[in-house]
C-alpha cells in the first residue's frame, strides 16, 4: 500500500485523483524507522528526507500534535533530534511532514514510534504476606517494574542465592519453603534488563523466631553518609551472649575508627573511601544469627559548562536577542544520594514555575527577553554531599545601527590609510565587524584579519598600503541574535610609487659563458629602464653586451666585465637607481693529477700531485674513503704546493683519496685509488721481467711510431672529408650548425662550456635537443668545442635508449618543461636485473623553447646523472634521435609521497567511500624512517655541492617497501599547480621556499634545508599544503615581510629531535643560523618508537 502512495505522487496524482503541479511531485526518499529502540535517557534521531528538497521545509507531529524546538527535542534539518529520551513525554507516533512553501502541498511520511526501554530505579523487598509465622513458607517481593524481560537475582546477607529445592524464584517472587530462624538475614533483589541494573534501596530483614536463635529487635540498613563524618548501624538482640561485627568479613573491635555500644550499635568515625562495603552484625547465642547492611559514601559530581547545560553555551556570555525565547536546560550531575537541581536569578531568588522566567523542571525558559532580564543566572545541585553550582551569564542583545558609512579614499604606496564604519551596538564579542572587499563580478570575500589590523570599534587600518589593496570595502556588522547589517561600498585608490620590483642583485659569472642581468620596476607609469657601468655618463655598452629593455645580455662573459653596474628607472614620478657588483670567475680545472690507479711499495714514500687552476685562485682539499683529511697526520701532510705526501706507506693506506679543488665557480673532485704492494710483488715481479725489459721497450717505441704515423694520416684524410663536406652542405642549404643547450655550474649560474645559439632568429622554429642524436643523422661537434664537453657528450651518449621501445602507460601531468608520464621501457635493466616486459620508468618530455626552462632542464639532467645513491632516483636513459627530447628516471610503485599521505588520511578520514586496498596510516615512527631517508639522500646532494630547488612531498618517490627516493617531477602546470605561485612571471614553489630563494634568486643548501623542514612539517600533517589558510598573495607578502607564522608540528619523538629536527632551526630567517647536524643522524635500524 505504501508503494501505490509513492507511485502515485511520482505520478502526480493524489487519492482523489487531481494532477499536481511539477513542484508537488516528490515523495519520501527515506522515511523515518517504523520502530527505534532507544534506553531512557539517551540520545536518538528519526530522520527523513523528500526526494527534491528545492522550496520544501519540514516539521515533525507527535500523534497530532506540531512539535516546537525544545533543548531536549529539536530538528536538525529535516530529522527530529532527542537528547534525552523520557518514556512517557516521548510515547506515540511521530510523522515528518514536507510541504511545498509555494503551493502549501503537504506530504506525510510513514509513522514511527520509540520503544522506549526503561527499569524503575527504586526498588523494594516486601514480604507476601506481612506476618511472619512461626515456621512455614515465606515468600518476598521484589517491587520493581521495566520494559522487556526483567531477570531478576535475589541475595540474602549479600550472597546470591542459588535456585534448590528450598528455593524457587517465579517472576518477581521469592519462595522460601519450610522457612526457619536459620534464613533469617537481609534479602535484596537486583533487576536486570536492556535498560541496565538497578540494586533495591529498600530490602527487608527475615526474622523467624527458633529455639536457640537469638531474637531481633533492631536490624542494620543501608547508611549513606558524607566523607569525614560518622555513620551509625544500629543492631539488638534480645537472648544474646553478644553482638559481634564483621566488615568485609574481617572482625571488627572497639578502636578510634569503630565504637561498638553496649545495645550492639555500630559507630564509624572519619569516614573515607576505605570504609565502603558490606557491614555484618552477628548475634551469638547458642546458635547465631547475622544481618548486612552496606555503607556509601555519598559524593557530587561539579556542574560544568562543558558538560552540564543543554544545549552547550561554548562562547558566554549567552546572547538573547530582544524579545526572543530562550531555553536552556542543566542538567543534574552524578551524586549519591540523587542531587536536587533548582535555577537561582540574578538577585539570587529561586526561579518559580510561572511568570515570564520561569523553570520546567531543570529548564530555565525566558519566554519575552527584555533588557532587565540579562544578568548571572546559577544552576544549582545539592545533596547529602553539598553543593556545586554553574553561572550562566545571559546578555539580552538589540539590534546593530550604522552612524556613517566609509568614505572613498586615495593613498600612496606604503602609506597608512583607514576606513572607518561608525555604528551603535552592543559591545565585542557580542557584536563583530568584518570587512570585505570586491574580488571581481561584485563577489566579495572576507580580508584575512592577520593581513589587516582591525578594531573593535568598526575601523580598518591599512598599516602599509600596497598595490593589490586597491579596490572596492563593504563593512559588514553582526550582532549575535540579529541578521549582519552592511555599509554603503568604499572604495581605496591606491598611487603606486616607482620602485624596483624585485630589487637587482649582484652576481657572479662564469668567464667565456652567456649571461643576464635583470631589471625590473613598476610605477604609475611605465619606467623607462637602463643600465649603467661603474658610474659613467652614457649607457654605451662593448658590442658583446646589448641592453634589451632594463635587460642586460652577456654573449660572452669576459674579464672586463668585472664591476659595478647600475640600473636607472624613470617615468613621470621621478628617476631611481640600484647598484650591484658582477664578478667573473674561472671554474676549477685539474692540469696534472696522479695516475688512477696508483701503485706504491710498503714502506717507500709516494705523492698524489694535484695542480689546479681557476679564478680566483682554488683552494685545495684531500679526503680519504669521503672523509675529509682522514689521515695520519704524522706520516701524511699535504705540502704547499697542495701534493699529498706519504713519507712511509703502510697497508692501511690503501684507499680511494680525493683532492677536492673549490672557489667561487663551484667544487670539483678527482679520485685516485692507492694500491699498497708488498715488496715481496715487487721482487717476484722484477725476476721475471728483467730479461724481457729490453725486448718489450724496443716493441713499445716501434709501436708508437707507427701509431703516431698512421694518426697524422688519418687526421688528415678525415680533415679534408670535413671540409668538404661542409662546403657542399653549406652552398646547398645555407644551415649553421645547432647550437647546443646553455648549461649552468652546480651553484645554479651558467659554467663555462663553449655554446652556440642560432643567430638568425627569422629562421623556423625548431625543438631544443640536450646533445647530438646517438642514432641515424648525427651531426659533428663544432671545431672549437673543448674536450671536457666532448666527455660530457660521450658519457651521454652511453645513456641513449630507443623510444619505439617505451610504452607509455599513464600520464602523470605537465611541469615546465612538457609532459611527464609513466611508462614501461622494453630491455631496460632496473634495479631487480632484466626483465623481459621491461622496467617502469618514469619518463619527462622536453616540449619547451623558454630559456629559462631549458637551462633548469639540463641543470636537473646534469644533476641526477652525476648523482649515485640509494635515496635519489636515478638517470636511467635518454631518447635524443627525434623531438622531443625524453629524459628517463626511476619510478616506484607507490608513486609520489603526496598521493600516499593524502589516500591514507582519507582511508582513516570516517568517509563513506572504498578506500579498500589503501595501504594504513603512517605512523610517526614510520614518517621518521622517511625523513631520516629524505635527509641522507640530501645529505649526499649536498656533498656534491648541488642544490634541489624544489624538495616537497610531491617530489619524493616512495615504495612499498617504505623506502624513498627524491626526485624532480614538478607537475606544476596540472596536479600540483595549486601549489606553485607565479612570481615573476615564473612558476615557484614559494610555500617551500625561504625569503633569500623567493626574492634574491639565492639557492643554497642552506635553502633546501628551508625545504626539508617543510617536507617534514607536510609529512606530520598528513599532506596538507602548508600555509592552507593564506591566499597565494598573502604567503608572498608574509614571507616579504618575514612575518610568515608556522603551526608547530606535531612533536617528533627520539631520536630526530636531537639531531636537527626542531624545525624552529631550520626555519631561521637568516640562512646562516638553520642548522642541520646531519654526520650524526641515527641509521637506519635506530628505534624511534
């Protein structure tokens, strides 16, 4: 049936056969429960809803009856919200009504009804029926009542009486057959169902006459008393020798604690926690008879505002609103005996059950607030323990009025401004201003207010005025109780000043590299931007350098380019200036190092010469097996000349040494391994070969001259296939060679391989390549190219993969450079060996013609091709033979941490969706392991004197094995964009970056340990992207600033913190104070639970 009543207002029809309106056509999509079992006095919600909730509001009736909002009964939304179920005000049928606010269509949805379940708390024992006979059936009576089926449990004395043929238990009956003096005792019953377990207050002492038994004149009962007071049980005898006690079946005799009384009383003194349980008085006389009574400390749980008023009040004092009902109900604590709850008024009187304040039981109601109704008003609970009472502080607000709206005001940058919305309301926090401004479509949203200071008192304090304030304010006034009130728009002008955004700072260049010198300001009007050399009048410049728009292009550094450079903004404001230094260095370069290996006898001497040369001038350091001089320093020294002297070789010098040579332009290393040889070797060795010594020298300088022979022959026929060659491709097409990538040193500034860049720009465009294709149509290197780049060439060249061998699975997204996806590479060999289907690899596109990517991308390429270690993907592969250009590293199988912190919180999140096969939460001792990865894989990036850029968990690869490794994937054109801010028209990480990065262009180490400490910070916070609650603009101006706040992270456990995980020092704005004490990290096996 209640399906043909769906049907048909789907239809449109109702009984009598009308066809309703397109609105009226909605049904119950869920209709509340027909039955709902819920204990007394605990919480439930019957809920409904209409298949279209578009123009409907809801109501509830009991039977026939419109339900009002109550504290105890009240909707949320469409379902109807009982706090505190009560039997009989919550009996009958309750229906959800939904009707149409247009067409006043109602629809009823089907009745439900509360199975209450309940247990009466107080309980007696009576005697059925009341005389007691000399001998006979007794039965006794446990008064109680509940819903359901009551299980009942009888004890005598406080032991449980067990179902045998003198004893039978029927309902709430107990049956005693063949009574005598020897049942005599106190019996009590314990009622059980659904709802709980309540023990009898009342029971009833047996007292059966016998031969030989004492007789009862005064029995024991149950005593509550107040700690620290005495309590008394009162127990006579008539017939007998003498009355004993027993607690706890411990006898009890006369002491300070306990006096027992010449009439078998029992006094106990200072009562404590340790006096409660069961008291047992036993009179003696031939034969002995005993009663029990219990004792209970009487307590009162303290009132609460957390806890103790419903609904909860978190923010007091309580707001009313003029001429508005309130309600509020208190709630009785926990106490022994049950407490007496009453309401007091703000002149301390006891609030009647009549008048406009008035109580409902523990309900304070106002129906009409008025002003003289504000004030304190105390719930009070009070028994045999005493008192606790709550304030309840009530305001009665009225509603806001606005005095003068905010006017329209002009400033100029950096200046102090205000707007000022004058009102009449109460005061703060009852009443609150915000402000908004104009986001654009007349939208407006709400100014963060730690950007703005802000008072009270309506007024908005511009403390420094920028650029991006500019624009259209609404100030918006809220008095709780009442709907916000808005002022008239105002609007902020702002006159930008000239000024250099950013500011040029000094650089340093590599000699015979291209480079470029920035310059940048903004104004009312459009500057005009120049540059200047050390002071001189013109702005002539050697032809090498051009000035292109307050851009100073470098198309070969040279040494007179060494010094001061100035920049020159103009336009109608005015003229403003800024110098920086240009220095040229020369990158170390080794000119004689020792052979590798290198052998020596034991016990002889031997030198590691190491000459290098740049500019300024290297300085010069060994280490042995990567640790910095690890030697013994009374037989090793390091001579002026910077050779390494062993004046006496032993075996435990055999080792990997390393001279390190660094200066302005970076550090490099050359390694050469030692090999100790004894002289027994040698003297077998010298045997042997000391008849062939002549033999073998005459073959070698033979050897050499014919190979010098045919060199020069060779040389020279290959010369002029050259040239010729040349010519004919030149008179047919016309074509300069490709020019290579602008690669740049490890400190982040152009090195000084020779590069050439195609000269005529008017030629088509044709994708950038990293290096010469190792397949099929290969071109020659230039004449003039040097011989380190030709290793550079060749050691790539070992790296070249077939495409048609990559098959792409999936796409990752898109970075600065192009496309990233996943792919499985045929024939690769990954770290597990071969494998026949191949390796998945990650693999990133070069799809761009921007310099500035280019450069960042060979930088990336050179990086990770010289990087060997186990926490930092690997460079497995290049694809060079076509456009574009691919570069193919190490992926794992779990992908990017990101992802992983982000599924394992919303595995955990309480969200309805599948999260099946989600790995669990990480745990902090788990995110510790990770970090302490993160750090050696950055330590060892460090080592090599080479800066990440961009380490966030978006960057860090991750197994399921729990191993990571860092990476550069750096979607920051789709999956990660919301976390890249456009700066300078460059895409960057400014939430992970520090001042001197963001603004002076400064990466350092220093700078990646910024990084890292807000990794960690990510890590911790499962994901969440650090600094969520401010806007893009508003990080950048915080960081300008040095005033951007960081949430402390959860506390990391032992052992990280001591060894550089307080984030406080790695955060420091000045970068020379974050320290990071990474040659004491624990290993990997260190327990950090």
């Amino acid at each position: 049936m209640a399906n043909l009543i769906t049907a048909l207002f789907v239809l449109g029809l109702t009984a009598s056969g009308p066809v309703l309106g397109q609105e009226d056509q909605f049904y119950f999509s869920t209709n509340p429960e027909p039955v709902t079992s819920v204990v007394s006095g605990r919480s439930v919600t019957l809920s409904c809803k209409a298949s279209a909730d578009a123009g409907l509001t809801y109501y509830w009736q009991q039977g026939s009856h419109v339900l009002a909002n109550t504290t105890r009964r009240f909707q949320k939304g469409p379902d109807l919200h009982i706090t505190r179920v009560d039997r009989e005000k919550d009996a009958g049928d309750f229906t959800c009504i939904a009707s149409n606010v247009t067409s006043h269509f109602s629809l009823k949805s089907q009745a439900a009804r509360l199975n209450v379940l309940w247990l009466l708390e107080e309980v007696s024992v009576e005697q059925q029926p009341p005389d007691i006979p000399g001998s006979g059936d007794v039965t006794l009576r446990c008064k109680t009542d509940g819903s359901g089926e009551l299980k009942i449990d009888w004890y005598r004395n406080s032991e449980k009486i067990v179902r045998n043929e003198r004893h039978t238990m029927k309902g709430k009956k107990l049956h005693i057959r063949g009574a005598t003096a020897a049942d005599n005792g106190v019996f009590k019953c314990v009622t059980r169902n659904e709802a709980g377990t309540v023990d009898s207050t009342t029971n009833y002492a047996l007292a059966i006459p016998g031969d030989g038994y004492p007789i009862p004149r005064a029995f024991p009962v149950k005593q509550i008393a107040k700690k620290g007071e005495s309590a008394k049980f009162d127990c006579n005898f008539e017939n007998a020798e003498d009355t004993q006690w027993f607690f706890d079946s411990s006898p009890l005799v006369m002491s300070e604690k306990h006096s027992i009384h010449q009439n078998g009383s029992l006094v106990i003194h200072k009562l404590s926690s340790e006096d409660e349980g069961i008291y047992r008085c036993v009179g003696v006389a031939a034969k002995k008879v005993a009663y029990s009574a219990e004792l209970q400390l009487a307590y009162l749980e303290s009132l609460n505002d957390t806890a103790s008023l419903e609904p909860l009040q978190p923010n007091l004092p309580a707001v009313v609103a003029e001429k508005s009902e309130f309600e509020v109900t208190c709630l009785p604590p926990k106490g022994v005996p049950k407490p007496r709850v009453w309401w007091k008024a703000p002149n301390d009187h006891v609030i009647s059950d009549s008048g406009p304040v008035r109580v409902d039981e523990t309900r304070l109601i106002i129906d009409s607030a008025r002003l003289e109704h504000a004030g304190n008003y105390t719930c009070v609970a009070e028994n045999l323990a005493g008192i606790s009472s709550l304030s309840l502080p009530i305001y009665v607000s009225t509603p806001p009025k606005l005095i003068q709206h905010p006017k329209n005001t002009t400033v100029d940058e950096d200046n102090q401004a205000s707007l000022s919305c004058l009102f009449n309301a109460p005061p703060y926090p009852i009443t609150t201003v915000r402000w908004k401004k104009d986001s654009g479509n007349g939208h407006f949203k709400y100014m963060p207010e730690d950007l703005l200071g802000r008072h009270n008192n309506g007024t908005l304090i511009f403390t420094q005025v920028q650029v991006p304030d500019r624009g259209t304010y609404q100030c918006e006034i809220t008095t709780k109780g009442f709907k916000p009130i808005y002022s008239k728009k105002a609007s902020v002008h702002v006159n930008e000043k000239l000024k250099f955004h950013p500011r040029p700072v000094s650089k340093k260049f590599e000699l015979e590299s291209m480079a470029k010198l920035h310059c940048k300001a903004q104004g009312a009007d459009k500057p005009v931007i120049k540059w200047l050399k050390n002071n001189q009048r013109t702005f002539d410049f050697p032809e090498h350098i051009q000035d292109i728009n307050g851009t100073l292009h470098f198309n070969r550094i040279l040494r007179t380019d060494r010094g001061n450079y100035t920049c020159v903004a103009t336009n109608t404001q005015g003229l403003i200036n800024a110098t920086i230094e240009v220095d040229v260095y020369v990158s170390p370069k080794f000119i004689d190092i020792p052979s590798n290996p290198t052998e020596a006898i034991e016990g002889s001497s031997v030198m590691l010469h190491c000459v290098v040369e740049g500019d300024p001038m290297p300085n010069i350091q060994w280490d042995k097996d990567n640790k910095l001089n690890n030697f013994d320093t009374d037989r090793i020294t390091v001579l002026k000349n910077n050779t390494l002297f062993i004046k006496e070789v032993l075996q435990i010098d055999e080792a990997r040494y390393a001279c390190i040579a660094g200066n302005t332009g970076g550090f490099k290393r050359e390694e050469v391994q030692l090999i100790v040889r004894s002289r027994d070797y040698f003297l077998n060795m010298g045997g042997a070969e000391e008849g062939a010594l002549m033999t073998r020298t005459v073959t070698i300088t033979l050897s050499a001259a014919t190979a010098y022979m045919l060199l020069v022959v060779g040389l020279m026929v290959w010369c002029r296939y050259r040239r010729l060659k040349r010519k004919q491709s030149y008179l047919q097409t016309g074509a300069t060679p490709e020019g290579t990538l602008l690669t740049k040193a490890e400190n982040g500034e152009p090195n000084g391989e020779k590069t050439e860049l195609q000269s005529n720009l008017s030629k088509p465009f044709r994708e950038p390549r990293l290096a010469e294709c190792a397949e099929g149509g290969s071109q020659s290197h230039s004449s003039n190219s040097s011989g380190g780049h030709k290793k550079s060439r060749s050691s790539y060249d070992k790296l070249s993969f077939p495409r048609q061998d990559l098959n792409k699975i999936l796409t990752l997204g898109h970075g600065q450079f192009g496309e990233v996806f996943v792919a499985k590479a045929k024939g690769m060999k990954g770290s597990g060996g071969a494998d026949d289907e191949g390796v998945v690899v990650m693999v990133k596109a070069l799809q761009t013609r921007d310099e500035h990517a280019l450069q960042e991308f060979k930088r990336e390429m050179d990086m990770y091709h010289k990087l060997r270690h186990e926490h930092i993907a690997r460079l497995l592969g290049l694809c060079r033979d076509t456009d574009p250009h691919y570069v193919i590293s190490e992926y794992t199988d779990w992908g990017d941490l990101k992802q992983l912190l982000l599924a394992t919180t919303a595995a955990t999140s309480g969200s309805k969706r599948d999260v099946k096969g989600l790995p669990p939460p990480l745990t902090m001792a788990q995110l510790v392991q990770l970090a302490l990865q993160i750090l050696r894989g950055m330590d060892h990036l460090a080592s090599q004197r080479l800066t990440h850029k961009d380490l966030a968990a978006r960057n860090i690869l991750i197994t399921s094995t729990h191993t990571v490794k860092i990476a550069s994937i750096g979607l920051c054109k789709d999956t990660y964009s919301h976390e890249y801010i456009k700066h300078h028209d460059i895409l960057k990480p400014v939430r992970w970056m520090p001042y001197e990065a963001v603004f002076e262009d400064d990466f350092s180490t220093k700078s990646d340990v910024w990084s890292f400490a807000v990794l960690f910070w990510e890590m911790v916070h499962a994901g969440e992207t650090p600094q969520a609650k401010h806007p893009d603009e508003a990080v950048v101006s915080l960081l300008n600033k040095r005033e951007l706040q960081w949430r402390p992270p959860k506390a990391a456990p032992e052992p990280l913190q001591p060894h550089g995980a307080d984030v406080s020092r790695l955060i420091a704005q000045n970068p020379n104070q974050r320290v990071l004490v990474l040659d004491k990290m624990p290993d990997r096996n260190s327990n950090c639970n």
